[in-house]
C-alpha cells in the first residue's frame, strides 16, 4: 500500500467536524491541512486551537485548493449536496456526513455524479466500525447463533425532551422532513444490515412528534447543548421526536427499532440484539467494547474487545488489549482509515466495501422514505 501523504480539507467546524479533525490525526499519512466554516470566528479559533494552518470562511476556496486530495463534508444535511456535488466536479474524494442528503432524489444525484467523476465516496456511519459490531457480523455469517430469528434495536436519546429544545435539524429545509428516522434511526439501519450481512426490503413505521411547537431561545449552543435564554418564538414542528419501526430483512428475518431523541436519561442509548436458535448476542454502544454472549442452557459470557478474542476481519478493528476500553471515537477513526486505505490502494472502485459509499448512504435514505411513506399510509412499503 502506498502511504503517500494524503492532504485533508475539513468543511464544518462544529461538533462533528472536530471530531471528524482528530479522528484523520490519528491515521498515519494524512494531513490536516485546511478548514472551512462560514462562521468566521469559529473558523478562526478552531484553526487555533487545533493548529490547522488554513481556514476560509467560503467552503469554495477550499475545494478550489489545488493541494487537497480528500473533503469532509461535516455540515448539515441541507449542504451536503452542494458541497459534495462540487467537490466530486473538481476531482476530489468526499467523506460525507449522514444522511447523505435531504432526499433519494439528491443522494441518487450524488451518486451519479460521483460514479461518472472516478472518486472515492464515504458516508459517515461509524458504528459499524465498532470491533465488537465487527465480530457480531462474523458470529452471524459463520452461523454462531444457529439460525437468526429475530433483531431488535433501540436508539434513545434526550436532547430534545423539552420544547424549548432546538436545533437546525428540526427545520425541514435544513434537516429534511424526517428527523428522529434520518439523524439515528438510519444508524439503526445501516448497523443491523451489516451485521446481518443483508438489506431491509420492507417497513412500516409509526412516527410521533411529541412537541408540534417548539421554543426557539435566544441562545444555543448547537447539538446537545442545553443553553437556553429568552423565548425568542414558537415554531411548529412537523418531524417526529420517536418512532417505531417493524422491517423485515431480504431472508424474510423481522427486526424491529425504538427511536426517540425525547427519553429523558437517555444520552446515546444504541443497543442492537440479535436472538438465534442457539445462542443471542447483545451490543450497547455505551459500553461498546463488550459483546453479551447469551445462552439457554450454560452460563451467559462477556466477549471484550481484544484481538485475541476475536475473529476474522474483526481483529484488524481491535487496537488495544483488554480492560482498556475502545470507545466511539476509534469507531469513527477505524472507519476513516477503512475509507482512506481504499484511496491508497485504489480498492475504492470495488462495489463492495466495509464502509459506507454513496451508494450505501442512498440505500439508507431509501429507507427514510419508506419510513415516511409508511406511517402516512398506514400500510408496510416495500423498499
């Protein structure tokens, strides 16, 4: 493989662009080289703080620089489309954040552009990349559990429990009409697919918008914050808070998923259980370097996230030895590397990859729609 440095642009500095920022610091051949924000002084004090020798204010100039071979597109949902349109027209790779875009309309348009332009396209879902997640898929596929019966998955969070809690993502031109099923119930979907080794063919949904008006205050600071001030307005709401979503897989194997960004207590609750005919395993992102081993007749086990423990592909996602605990952020690192090792090696243009290409992030968002369409007819729909 050919180590040859490669020059990053980072567009979006809030909470995920940082991450995304020392997430490519911690792979060996990459460098950090230029950021973009159209908040000037944040773009200005994150080029301080971590020490990236250029910013811009116009993400533009940044795609424009001749010496950037890759773009992360950290922004919200409403610019991943430009943003990552024009950087593939220019030549570059792109890592896009999740949902790839507002709608299968713009994430097909996507991917058309990127698979006539030759570059190396990624989404952002990073639980995936988990070590544990990774040997789920393994224990599926060489038939640990006997045959698979059933999956279950929750993904629960607090942010928005009150109604003076709000974010850009609960405006649908900014975040799409789907909000709760696109921000983490497509983690939900991309996650139980890969380790299931197969698509989601059907759905049906019941969404719930708990706040139909919301406060909008005088202060936020963005996601997960819980800054507030003076009641500014009242918003309605039209995306939904939770919901609950019965699938069925391509072997015709159920899973079913509780999603809700208003379960108080709740900060990043992603756990998936996949139950066979002979043993169960059980995943919780919380405690992400442990996978529950459940059994009928014989005491329960707890697999811990070491390479001598696993098996397959796995290993290669398990950096530490035991006791010293892997956690989201080398979720996020490993799959970026995976993305990058596939620019090195030119195995981007493969179809099959263990991250997420466009053509994945469209999958996913095919699935939204789904969503969406089911709990408006009240009806399963075919994806």
């Amino acid at each position: 493989m050919d180590l040859e440095t490669l020059n990053i642009g980072v567009i979006g500095t809030g909470f995920i662009g940082k991450q995304h920022i020392e997430a490519i610091r911690r792979i060996p051949g990459t460098n950090v080289c230029a950021i973009a924000d159209r908040d000037e002084e944040m773009a200005k004090k994150t080029s301080e703080l971590l020490c990236v020798p250029r910013y811009y204010t116009d993400y533009r100039k940044l795609i424009e620089d001749d010496s950037i071979d890759v773009i992360h597109n950290c922004t919200p949902s409403f610019m991943h489309l430009p943003i990552s349109k024009e950087a593939i027209l220019k030549g570059k790779h792109i890592y896009c954040e999740k949902p790839l875009a507002l709608n299968t309309a713009q994430s097909y348009e996507l991917l058309k552009v990127a698979e006539e332009n030759n570059v190396a396209t990624g989404v952002n879902f990073n639980y995936r990349h988990n070590a544990v997640v990774q040997e789920m898929r393994e224990k599926v596929a060489t038939g640990f559990l006997g045959k698979v019966l059933e999956l279950c998955g929750e993904y629960l969070q607090d942010w928005l429990l009150y109604d003076t809690d709000f974010d850009w993502r609960l405006d649908p031109k900014m975040g799409g009409e789907s909000r709760a099923v696109a921000d983490i119930g497509s983690h939900c979907f991309d996650t139980a697919q890969f380790i299931m080794g197969q698509k989601i063919v059907s759905v049906y949904a019941h969404l719930m918008t708990m706040h139909p008006t919301r406060k909008r205050c005088e202060k936020s600071d963005g996601t997960f914050s819980s800054s507030r001030g003076r009641v500014i307005e009242e918003v309605a709401v039209s995306s939904e808070d939770a919901a609950f979503i019965i699938g069925k897989f391509e072997d015709g194997t159920s899973c079913l998923f509780n999603i809700s960004q208003v379960c108080a207590g709740k900060k990043n609750g992603f756990n998936l259980t996949v139950s066979g005919s002979l043993k169960s395993l059980a995943w919780h992102q919380e405690r992400c370097d442990m996978l529950e081993i459940g059994n009928r007749d014989e005491p329960n086990q707890i697999l811990y996230a070491d390479a001598k423990y696993l098996t397959g592909f796995a290993k290669s996602y398990a950096h530490l030895p035991a006791g010293h605990a892997a956690g989201w952020h080398d979720a996020l690192t490993n799959g970026i590397r995976a993305y990058y090792e596939s620019i090195w090696d030119g195995s981007y243009k493969n179809s099959s990859q263990h991250y997420v290409s466009f053509e994945g992030g469209h999958q996913i968002m095919k699935l939204v729609e789904a969503c969406l369409e089911s709990h408006k007819t009240g009806e399963w729909v075919n994806v």
